[in-house]
C-alpha cells in the first residue's frame, strides 16, 4: 500500500517537473525567434493567415521568390515593404499559382516561376500612386491602380511574376517594372516584325502566359508580369484589403 503511494508520488513529481521544463523551453524558443529576427514568422504569418492569406514559398518551395520592394531594387529605389518578407497570395489564388509551377515541372524540367510581388499594401499602393504623379493620369493608371480604385495587389490576387531556367532569369525584352511600350504583351506581334523583341523574348514571355493561363490568370496588357487572378466584383466579394503591413 505504502509502495503504492510513494510510486504514484513520484510519478506525479515527475510529471509536473517535465511539463514546466517543457512550457520554459518554448518561451525561450519564442524569446529567441523574436530576438533573432525582428519580423517574426509566426507574428506576420498569422496576421496574414487570419486574412485568408498563403505564403506561396511554403506551399510550393519549386517557385522562387524575390519581392523587389524589400530592397532598393525597383523603380522607386526605395524600401516600400518593412515587414512583409514573403510573397502572399489568397489560399485559393496560391493553390492554383502552385498548380501552375506544376504545368511548369511536367513541360519544361528544372524551369521556375519566380515572384517579384504578391499582395501589397493600400500603404504601399499610396506611395507608388504618389511617386508617379509627374505622368498624366490616363497614363498612369496604365502602370499603377490609384490607392482609392484599388489594385488586385491589395487583395492578394494578383501576382508579378517571371521565368527561370534553373538559377537563370528568362530574358523577357524589358526589366520588371519597365514603364513603357516594350512591356506592352498587346504590342508583342508589332515588336517582333519591327525586330525591337527578338524571337526568343517573344517566345520566353509567350511561354509564362501559356502557364499561366493553365490556371486562368489573365495578363495585364501593358505589363508582361502582371497577372490577375480574377475581377475586382470576385475579390471584393470574396477577400478583404490588406490596408497596412
Ligand atoms: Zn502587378
């Protein structure tokens, strides 16, 4: 009876004991991550889920990712993103983004799409709006949604996007956010016979429609990598705006 006791004794010590070592060990992983990094994953991951939003680097680790606004490597020159490190799409909208590094895999092995924006904030849409007012309006709205009318950016429902051949960027005719004709895809027939896009930037950009087309994203006809996932009736009805980082 007494050996009894002492057993179910020490047994319950021991639990007790093991549990409060283990609730340490996780503050003190929790501690290190937001010590180590200051946007933490799991912070800024939540944010983004609690929207209906998906990292497209997690869910398919084939398609690369470079957000150009995280650096000073876009048109601005500038930082326009401070917490967002990863390329965010709605669920749905990633889901058939990942479908289409798929196609990709099955048609041309070792061949990556790669991300340069995902969804953006109306925050960010505010400054790109503001940097461009040197242009007239018509051709503005050509290049950037105004803040107020939205881009589908903001909804995280449409994506910019190009092509890899392994570690290796496809040459399009024109740099990502190249504000003028070249990047037109409706003038890409006029280009080609004119000799302004070679035969092989005109197949390059034809294949990146081709898959992307498999999932129905629809390219915007001045930009060569930006495509919409759906209309704006769609996304306003069905997501929400992400206003701030
Ligand atoms: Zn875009």
């Amino acid at each position: 009876m007494f050996n009894r006791f002492y057993i179910l004794l020490f047994i319950s010590i021991a639990l007790i004991s093991c549990n409060q070592k283990a609730k340490h060990n996780q503050l003190n992983t929790q501690q290190n991550k937001s010590e180590s990094k200051p946007v933490s994953d799991t912070v800024q991951d939540s944010v983004f889920l609690s929207m209906g939003l998906y990292s497209i680097s997690n869910l398919n680790p084939n398609i690369r990712v470079d957000l150009k606004y995280t650096s000073n490597d876009n048109f601005l020159q500038k930082v326009l993103y401070k917490k967002i490190d990863k390329a965010y799409l709605q669920k749905d909208v990633a889901i058939r983004l990942s479908k289409c590094q798929d196609f990709l895999d099955s048609i041309m092995p070792g061949y990556h799409l790669i991300v340069y924006d995902a969804v953006r904030p109306v925050s960010v849409q505010k400054i790109m709006w503001k940097a461009m007012d040197s242009l007239p309006p018509k051709i503005r709205k050509r290049y950037v949604s105004s803040p107020q009318s939205r881009s589908l950016h903001n909804f995280g429902a449409a994506v910019d996007i190009s092509l890899m051949n392994g570690d290796q960027l496809l040459d399009m005719g024109s740099e990502f956010d190249e504000f003028n004709e070249i990047a037109y895809p409706r003038m890409e027939d006029e280009f080609l016979k004119k000799g302004k896009l070679s035969h092989e930037q005109y197949e390059n950009r034809k294949l990146l429609r081709k898959v992307m087309d498999s999932q129905n994203f629809e390219v915007l006809s001045t930009e060569w990598w930006h495509f919409n996932a759906c209309s704006f009736k769609h996304a306003r009805t069905n997501y929400k705006v992400l206003l701030e980082e």
